[in-house]
C-alpha cells in the first residue's frame, strides 16, 4: 500500500511514524560499508519517495528519482557534514533530480495524473467516488501544503521533523498542514466523505 491514509470523521488518520535518521550511517557508507547502505536506504525510503510523488505526481518518475537520490548518496556520503539534518539533505538531492527530470522532460504535472481516479495513488480505495473525492480534495491543495500532508501522514514524519527537513518554520509546517486538513474536509465534505 503506497499510502496508509485515511479520512474518518473528516480527519486524516495517520498509520505509521518515522524513525528518525541515523547520521552515523553516512561516514560508514563514505567508506564503502554495504550494511550502513542498507540501514540508510530502510529507514528514509520511504520519506523519499513520498517526496518526490509530492514534486512529480508520477509513481514511476518518483521511483525513478528515489532510486537516482540513493546512487547520488553512496556517491557522496564521505561529503556529508552532521548537522542534524540527514533527511533535509536527501530531500535536496532528489529535489533537485526532480526538478532536472522536470526540466529536461518539459512537461508540468497536476495531482490529477497520479491521483486519477483509476491511478495507482487511490489503488487502496474500493469504492470509485472514494477515489474522485480524494483525487479533487489532493489536487485542492497548493504544492507544499499537499508535501506537508503526505509527508506526515503517508511518512508519518513528525511537524518538527518535516520543519527540519524543509527548512521551514515550525509554526508554518503546522500552518499548512492544519489549513491543508481543513480544505480537505471542506473539499470532502462537498464531494462525498472517503470511507476508511
């Protein structure tokens, strides 16, 4: 299940948390160390792919970009500097790599092409106007409010870590999200709820 989302009483239920980062993986991956690769790789893949959807809006350019983001990190962990930031530095790796993929393809994308009602980003709800609910209330959302969202609730990241990893204000994290929750059960209950 790519996300683990629920709307129930018109409030998204959150299905997991993120653990956090472990910086001591970098240095070991600098020097070649398959295992520390691997932890890194566990522990954030996760938070970036649901951040490159967030850009992309296409599951197979996300992957894409995901797996680009991890070659880029074995490549050039020994650059890495601690400051206790890990996942706003893979986050600027494949923000970048989406931007370039953007660029060099020439195309903009809307919610609409991954989010469709027959996409694989609603493939978890049964009921089709399920699908057209969520798909309206997403692509409702501006860019950052909708990576804010699933960030949290897909990667269950926590406000203060998503802050962190965006270079963003916490009380602005917590502003878009809580604005986001609110155009989303206004969109919601307009079109029809989402079953849980």
């Amino acid at each position: 299940m790519l996300f683990a989302m629920a709307i129930e009483g018109g409030a998204l239920v959150e299905r997991s948390r993120q653990a956090p980062v472990d910086e001591a993986l970098f240095p070991r991956i600098g020097q070649g160390d398959q295992a520390a690769f691997e932890a890194l790789y566990r522990q954030t893949e996760r938070a970036v792919y649901t951040f490159a959807l967030s850009l992309l809006k296409n599951p197979h350019d996300a992957l894409d970009v995901t797996q680009e983001t991890y070659l880029k990190v074995r490549a050039s962990a020994h650059l890495y500097q601690p400051q206790g930031k890990p996942l706003a530095w893979l986050f600027t790796i494949a923000r970048n790599l989406s931007n370039s993929l953007l660029r060099q393809s020439g195309r903009s994308v809307s919610a609409e092409e991954y989010f469709s009602a027959d996409g694989p980003g609603c493939a978890y709800l049964e009921d089709p106007s399920d699908r057209l609910a969520l798909t309206a209330a997403l692509d409702g959302l501006e860019e950052l409010d909708r990576q804010v969202v699933l960030l949290h609730v897909v990667s269950g990241l926590k406000h203060r870590e998503i802050a962190q990893d965006l270079g963003l204000p916490l009380g602005t994290v917590l502003t878009r999200y809580h604005r986001a929750l609110k155009k989303l059960r206004h969109i919601l209950s307009e079109g029809g709820a989402l079953h849980g």
